[in-house]
C-alpha cells in the first residue's frame, strides 16, 4: 500500500510538471500580444516546482546526513573560527540556516553549548545558506529533467535507504532547475514588451530594489528562492547587477521575518538566537548599503575571473556580501552576545526553568568515593522531578481539562511535565558524563558497581520520564475530545495504582537518601504484588464495560493508562533489583 501511493505521488508530481510545459507552449513562438494568464500561471507554477524541489533536496541532505549535523555542533570549541566554519558546514547540508538555528537552540536550551558560542554559528550559517544561489546559478535547466528522472527512479526502484534518500536529493534539485526553466519560459515574451522593460529600468533605485527584496522575501520566506527569482531575471536581461545587489540586500534582512515569527511563542534562548541573526543581518545591510557602487565593482572583477554572467554575478554577491559580513562581525561576537543578554535579560521564571546540576563537582572526580556520593544526591533530584511529572498527570484525565501546574502556575500542566522532563533527561547526560570520568581515573569493584547502577539508575528514571512524555500526555487530548468521564469504580482503580507507583518512587527516594537497602527490598517485594493488582484492574474494568457505558467509551485510555502505569512500576523495580544485586556483590 506504501509503495502505491509513493508511485501515486510521482506519477501526480509528473503531471503537473508536463502540464504547465504544454500550457506554456513555445515561448518563442509566442506573439507579441502578451498573454498575461499563460504568463501568471507559468511563474506561479515555476515557482511552485522551485520550492517544492529546494523542500525536497533539503530533505533528502538531511536524511543523508543523519545525525551527523548533531554530532558536528555537539564537538563545536570555543573557537569563535571553528564555530564559523561548523555553522557553514551543517548549513549546506541542510539548505537551511533556519534549520540549524533550530538545532542551535536545542543545544543551548540543554546546556551543552552557550548563547555566545552560537552567534559564530550563526554568521556561519549565513555563508552556508548562500551554497544553494551558487547551485542555482548554474543554470542547468536544461537537464532538469534529467535529474527529476535519476531521482524519480533511484527511489521507486532502490530498497537501500541511504540511496533512496539520494535520490530524493537529486529529484528535489531536479525539480528546483525546472521550476526555474518554467519561470523563464514564461517570462521570455516580457523582453519585448516596453511597459514591462521601462519598469524594470525603475528599479535601479536602490531604495525601491531593496524594499522589494525584503517585503517578496518575507512573503515567501526563503531567500533562496526570491534570489533564484532575481538570478532568473538578470539571465533575461530583465535586471541590473545594482538592482540586483539591492534586492539581494533586502531580501537579507527580509529572510530575519522567518526567525522573527518562529521565535514569538518560544523561550528566552530561541529568541536570543532570532535576535541575533535579525542584528548580524541588518547591520550589515546597513554597512553596505553605503558602498554599493564599489561593491559592485568586486562582485564584477569576482565574476569577471569565472567568464560569468549577470545571473552568476548576483549569486556572487550574495555570497560575498555574507561572507564579507561574517569576518566583520565575527571579531564582535562576545560583545554582540552581551547586548543581547541585556535586551532579553534572564527572568527568574526562565531560571527555573532551565536544566541544571547542583552537586556534581567535577574537581572531586579523583576521589570515587566523594564523587560517586555527589553522584547519589544528583540522583535523589531526578527522583523528585519524576514523582513530581507523575503526580498531577491524572488531573486532566478526571477534569477533562488541563490546570495550570500547581508550581509553575504561569504554565499548564503539560507544559511543566514537559520542562521537568528536559530535566531528568539533562540529569541523566550529565550524571552518567561524571560517572564515566569517575571510573577512567581507576576504581575498585565496589566503586565500578556502584557506578553502574547508579548510571542505570539515571538511564530508568529518564525513560520513566519518556513514558509520560510520549505516551501518557498524548492521550490527554484524546481523553477531553471524548466529553466523557471515567466511571467511578474505574477512577477509584486508576488512582489506586497511581498512588502504589507514588508510594514506589517514594520508597526509592528514600533509598539514594539515605542508602536504606531496607527501602529497595520493599520496592521488589510490593512490585510482585502490584503486578498482580494490575491484573484484577484490568478484569474489573472489562467486567464494568458489560453495564457501564462511560467504561466503553473510555476503554482504550483506560486500559493504556494501566499498560503505562505498569511500565513505571517495572522500571521502578529493575532500578530495586539492580540496588539489591549490588549490595549483595
């Protein structure tokens, strides 16, 4: 079924690409009478396929890269050079600057890199982003079809998924020249047509050129493609390099909007990283507009080396402008990163959001006992954070609606789960990070088992924590969609075993408290008989379903809401086992 509608979408794809060519006609062919639907209908269709191809080669790059982008930020030093040259890297494999700025905040908003330390990833993902201009201006139109056909059939017929994603590669580029073939084809008939001509000679005024690059960019919102629009037109004669330049540094600060408008309903970091992207661009514009003429003269004696046209020079300026713009920049990074910080200062809300370690002290690492101590305190904060995500996570279930979390009362229930769950998972790297430096420098078998299973312990608690994530919250809204209420009995039974998994985590906060080995036997020994109970839980619930109508409505919530209660009652009890086991070494 999967692989008929695959083929259905290419075959749907092939259409609406052949049709608009035999819409179109021969452009040269066409009378000097303009035909201003043919022409319309060939540039909003050219434009289509061009965005359609750029969507679906960015794809096929990042499926090809995998996590490989990840990895590279992850390794990314202080070096402010390094940052520059990583941030070009993970861009043109992406296609996008807006998709690393994505991954960027990801990382600060875990820890692992500073907000400063992004800007020269930034500046370098304005040089990666310029990649794409430089293909276009290739002008390889008249293979396009080619491409799409490598593409097309490298999917449909290769099992391989690393091929497969090639292709989709190849078959977005290929869609991308012939949305610009189409473009062209219908704008062929305009160089004839004076109105079209004189006003196209208007916009040599720099004023007009980058207003329009800004307000097209923003509306289409991708600068790749409103400067494929502007390469497209140079090669017909349609455009100036000046004007050309003018748009170009228009559609610079146009390309700000997308970060602008991703970044209005996200934290503090994300929209540190929008804002320095909008303040690296629009002072650069600023600094050029000034020097335009003598720009264009590089841009001219650049292109002049490559034999290259006017559409080959627009796509050098708009490399050459970042370019130029990132080594003016790149010296100011730290001080950039200041003025941020105090125009979108940390709230003491957005403190306490943020992930962080209290104990693990990394100058104690060579002494395993002191350490694997601190160790054992980080750990009792996951235990807390885990019981704290699980211990309203029934409230919407029985209100049909979602409260504000009864700590963080600015934000919703899930909203919070979701922040604390960031947590645990920040908890666990940084904890099993420690441990693994603890054990490098030499420990005895004593201190290696507690490691272990201290480590394991963090991995569980982690997981817990995914269980609520990924499938406890989902059903909240599945559950308030209904408008029905779980029966009495079947609240009773749910709260029932909500409070044992409670009592559960209690009992192993206890223990990493006051390593209490009395707390983890308790742990595995209620285990064995709530394991049991699940079952009694689930036969009243099917004997319910037999009168109770709300219990047929209900029954498949009802009975994942148990499956999940019963996955966190194990993980609960392997952690137990694993503490018992190593008592017993």
């Amino acid at each position: 079924m999967n692989k008929i509608s695959t083929k259905l979408k290419f075959i749907i794809l092939f259409f609406f690409i052949i049709f608009p060519k035999i819409l179109l006609g021969n452009p040269e062919k066409i009378s000097t009478e303009i035909d201003w639907f043919i022409i319309i209908i060939g540039l909003l269709g050219g434009l289509a396929l061009f965005l359609y191809g750029m969507e679906k080669m960015s794809l096929g790059l990042k499926k090809t890269a995998g996590n490989g982008m990840r990895r590279m930020i992850n390794i990314i030093s202080k070096n402010r050079f390094v940052g520059l040259l990583v941030g070009t890297i993970v861009t043109v494999f992406v296609q996008s600057s807006s998709a690393t700025t994505v991954m960027l905040v990801s990382f600060v908003n875990s820890g692992l890199m500073n907000f400063t330390q992004t800007l020269s990833m930034i500046l370098g993902a304005n040089i990666g982003t310029t990649i794409t201009t430089q293909i276009i201006a290739f002008n390889l139109t008249k293979y396009s079809i080619m491409f799409v056909a490598i593409g097309f059939f490298t999917i449909v017929f290769s099992k391989n998924d690393s091929l497969k994603n090639i292709g989709t590669t190849i078959l977005g580029f290929g869609i991308l020249f012939y949305g610009m073939q189409l473009m062209s084809d219908s704008m062929s008939p305009l160089r004839t047509y004076e109105p079209f001509v004189n006003a196209m000679k208007g916009i040599d005024n720099l004023f007009l050129s980058v207003v329009i690059g800004l307000v097209f960019t923003s509306i289409i919102q991708s600068s790749a493609a409103f400067i494929g629009i502007v390469i497209v037109m140079a090669s017909q004669s349609f455009l100036s390099l000046y004007a050309g330049i003018g748009m170009i540094l228009g559609a610079n600060i146009g390309t700000c909007v997308t970060a602008f408008l991703a970044s209005m309903n996200t934290n503090r970091d994300a929209k540190r990283v929008a804002v320095g992207h909008i303040m690296f661009k629009t002072i650069g514009v600023l600094l050029f507009i000034f020097w335009i003429p003598q720009f264009e003269k590089i841009v001219i004696y650049f292109s002049d080396l490559m034999n290259a046209g006017t559409g080959r020079q627009i796509a050098n300026a708009h490399t050459l402008f970042n370019v130029f713009n990132a080594f003016i920049m790149l010296p100011f990074t730290v001080i950039f990163g200041k003025i941020i910080m105090k125009l979108i200062p940390d709230s003491k809300i957005d403190e306490e959001y943020k992930p962080k370690i209290k104990h693990l002290d990394y100058s104690l690492v060579s002494n395993p006992t002191i350490a694997i101590s601190l160790a054992r305190a980080e750990i009792v904060n996951s235990v807390k954070l885990t019981k704290r995500i699980i211990q309203d996570i029934l409230i919407p279930f029985f209100e049909n609606k979602i409260p504000n979390d009864a700590s963080y009362k600015k934000i919703s229930l899930i909203d919070a789960v979701k922040i604390r769950e960031e947590k645990i998972d920040y908890l666990d790297k940084k904890i099993t990070e420690y441990l693994t430096q603890v054990s490098k420098i030499g420990v005895n078998s004593k201190n290696a088992n507690e490691i272990f299973t201290l480590i394991t312990a963090a991995n569980y608690l982690e997981s817990i924590a995914d269980v609520v994530i990924d499938d406890i919250l989902p059903l909240i809204p599945q559950k308030i969609e209904l408008k029905v209420n779980f029966s009495e009995e079947g609240k009773k039974d749910l709260s029932e075993y909500y409070i044992k998994i409670q009592k559960q985590l209690s009992r192993l906060e206890n223990y990493f408290s006051n390593n209490d080995i009395k707390k983890a036997l308790s742990i595995a020994e209620k285990w064995d008989k709530y394991n049991k109970l699940d079952s009694e839980f689930r036969l009243k619930h099917y004997q319910r379903m037999n009168n109770d109508e709300h219990s047929v409505l209900t029954h498949r919530i009802h009975m994942e809401l148990i499956d999940h209660f019963q996955q966190i009652g194990f993980r609960i009890d392997s952690i137990a086992k694993l503490i018992i086991k190593m008592h017993k070494i």
